[in-house]
C-alpha cells in the first residue's frame, strides 16, 4: 500500500470522525488502492473506493467510472497517468462515446456509505517498463440525478490523490477477450458513413485553415531589431468556448524558459485528426451488445473505429448529435505517430458538460474537439454548420 493512499484513506476518516473540519465542500470522497499483495507482485490492480462524507444523499455516474466494466475491462480510459508525455503506459483499450445516460446509470450512496469496484489495468494499458508509476481516477458526483445532457448543476469532478502503482510486465492477466461482435454494414449503413466521412474530412480541414490563419506576429521593435517578436492568437469566439482561455500576455516562447499556451497542442491536435481522416481510417460496424444503449462507438486499440447501432439513428450532420461528428471525435482519439490523441474524460459526453470544463481538461478532450470541429463556421462551407 502505498504511502500516498494511506495519507488519502486516514484523510477520509478523519472527515467521517470529525465532520466539523472543513473538507473542502466535497459530498464524496474518492480513493484508489493496489494491495500490498498486488504490489509485491507487480500486478497492476487498484481498488477504487467511493464515499458519501457529507449528510445528504450523493450520486456519482457509474457508467462513466471505473465501476462499470465491460467483461472484465473499463469502458474507457478513466485513469490519468503522471510523469509526462512517454513515460506513462499507452491504453489500448476502448473509449466508448456515450451520447445520454439514464437514471439508472446513477448510483445513489446515503451518507456515510461506500461502494468499491477492483479491476485489473493490464488488459487495457500497455506498461512500457516494470517500476512504479503515478496514477490517480475519479469520479463525477451529484446532489440529484441529472434530468438531462444539458443538466450540469450540483455537478462534482473529483480525483483521486496520485497513487504509486507497481507494475511488473511479466505479468499478464488472464482475460477473457471481448467477444466479437463485428457484424458486415448494411448498404444504407456504408452510405451514411461515406457522407460522414467526408464531412468530417471537410470539416477538420477547415478547422484546421483557420487555426492558422488566427496567428499574427507582433511588429519589430526598431530599437530591439534582433529581439525575435512574439506569436499572438487571435481570439475566436468558438475556440474559447470550446477550449477555454489563456493568457496572452504571460511570459511564454520564444521568451527562455516558459510554458506553451496549449495552442501548439490544439493545432497538433487538430491536425493529427485530420491526418488519421486522410489515411483511410478503417471503420467497421459493431453489434455492441455489451455496452451502454446510448454507445455511438469506440477507437480500439489498433486504430479500428467500431460504429454500434445508437450511430445510425443519428442524423448523417447536423442536430446535437450527427454521424460525422462520431467520427470526428473517434479520429481524435486514435494513438499513433500523427500528433496527440484525445481522451474521455469522465462525465464529459455533452456540449454543457464539455463547455464546463477548465482549460487543461478541455485541450485533451476528444468532446471537446468534436464540437470545436463541428462548430466550423459558416462562410468556409456553409454545409459545416453544424452545432449552434
Ligand atoms: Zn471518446
């Protein structure tokens, strides 16, 4: 057990002692464990554990969570590894785009109680080395169960603190594979997708012209002429929406020494996205009989784009969903050479939700890129409005 969750774990039940103490406004408590036994052994299992510490009923989304599991494996990608880019491991499993969850899809927890879900991370992150690594989850809580996708209020993000996780390659867990559920496309089907396909294609090229062209130097100083002049961003009122602000005027290159502003990696991003559009993205069709009803699909490991059922009743463009958006997202999600590759982040599945998340969240948000593609403006291919 590591010292880190010890810490975490006394934390909680010093707040369930002492309610006094102030415990942020938190009305849960979320922790993450990997048992000495599994930590000898180098085998990556981690118990998460949820608590109600507050005096009133809480709910978190289970199905975005590490507690709901498709035989055996998350259903996406809800654990953050730390220690920079490389040097975590590379999931490979799937992130499921769920477009609606249910009342159901809540658990409810009364104060006090705690409900627990184990799981083993080795069929789904590929642990390039044996050491000890920097993970953390979470969990998204709130004080009712949410009527819709537009319903954010009472709304909670909370994280585990990090936990050091041991892990030895040579260990391997003994999985049943997922069944295969890869079914041919109907015609209607391979049409649809086509359209989609080549929307997305318009879409994220156009997306991609305008970040460039939003960039401007400022003017040399005369008295300086050597000085190199620093790169603006014009601000665009969908990028800001979509990504959040920063600060312009805060030291950052070419000054020594200074953070990027994120706008390189949304550029990156973008064009990554549009790279996997014009490789020929392999996409097949997909019973998904295990996953949630409202499953558009999911990236697998390989790169291969699996559309589920939930994908056809969407609009080909347009509405608040749309095909070609599905893919969007999915393309921004696939692990390869072309640039970086978005992640679900939990509860993050409507344009509230993903509009409601802070800047460093919203730059690796595989929605929020969706909606920021989609949201091309009108003018350079009026077909792309698509999200207003
Ligand atoms: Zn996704």
């Amino acid at each position: 057990m590591s010292r880190k969750f010890v810490f975490a774990r006394l934390a909680v039940m010093a707040s369930l002692a002492l309610p006094g103490i102030t415990f942020a406004e938190d009305r849960l408590s979320v922790a993450i464990e990997q048992s000495l036994d599994d930590a000898k052994a180098g085998r990556p299992y981690v118990t998460v554990t949820v608590t109600n510490v507050s005096d009133a009923p809480a709910w978190f989304n289970r199905v975005h969570s590490p507690f709901d599991l498709v035989e055996g494996h998350a259903a996406g990608n809800w654990f953050r590894f730390e220690g920079g880019r490389g040097a975590g491991p590379v999931f490979i499993g799937r992130q499921q785009l769920i477009r609606a969850f249910y009342p159901e899809d809540y658990e409810r927890l009364d104060p006090g109680a705690s409900r627990s879900t184990s799981l083993d991370l080795s069929p789904d992150y590929r642990f390039p080395n044996d050491g000890t690594y920097l993970v953390s989850t979470g969990v998204v809580s709130f004080d009712h169960v949410p009527t819709d996708e537009g319903d954010i209020s009472g709304r909670q993000w909370l994280k585990t603190d990090l936990m050091e996780l041991h892990v030895s390659t040579a260990y391997v867990g003994s999985f049943t594979p997922l069944a295969d559920s890869v079914i041919p496309c109907t015609g209607e089907q391979e049409k649809g997708t086509g359209q989609a396909y080549v929307k997305a294609l318009n879409m994220t090229s156009t997306r991609e012209r305008l970040n460039k062209l939003s960039y401007y130097y400022d003017p040399v100083d005369p008295d300086q002429p050597d000085k190199p002049p620093r790169k603006h961003m014009r601000r665009d009122a969908k990028y800001v929406y979509w990504l959040g602000e920063w600060d312009d005027d805060a030291p950052q290159p070419p000054d020594d020494g200074h953070e990027d502003t994120d706008n390189a990696k949304v550029d990156a991003t973008v064009h990554a996205t549009l790279l996997r559009l014009r490789s020929d993205l392999k996409i097949v069709c997909d019973l998904c009989p295990k996953s949630h009803p409202e499953t558009r699909g999911w990236a697998d490991g390989e790169g291969i784009v699996h559309l589920c059922p939930a994908n056809f009743r969407d609009p080909v463009i347009g509405g608040i969903s749309s095909q070609t958006a599905t893919l969007i997202h999915e393309a921004s999600h696939i692990v390869d050479g072309y640039g970086p590759s978005t992640v679900d982040l939990p509860g993050v599945y409507s344009r509230e939700t993903a509009h409601a998340l802070p800047r460093p969240e919203a730059v690796r948000s595989a929605a929020n890129y969706e909606y920021f593609i989609a949201n091309t403006p009108l003018g350079l291919g009026a077909e792309n409005a698509d999200i207003e």
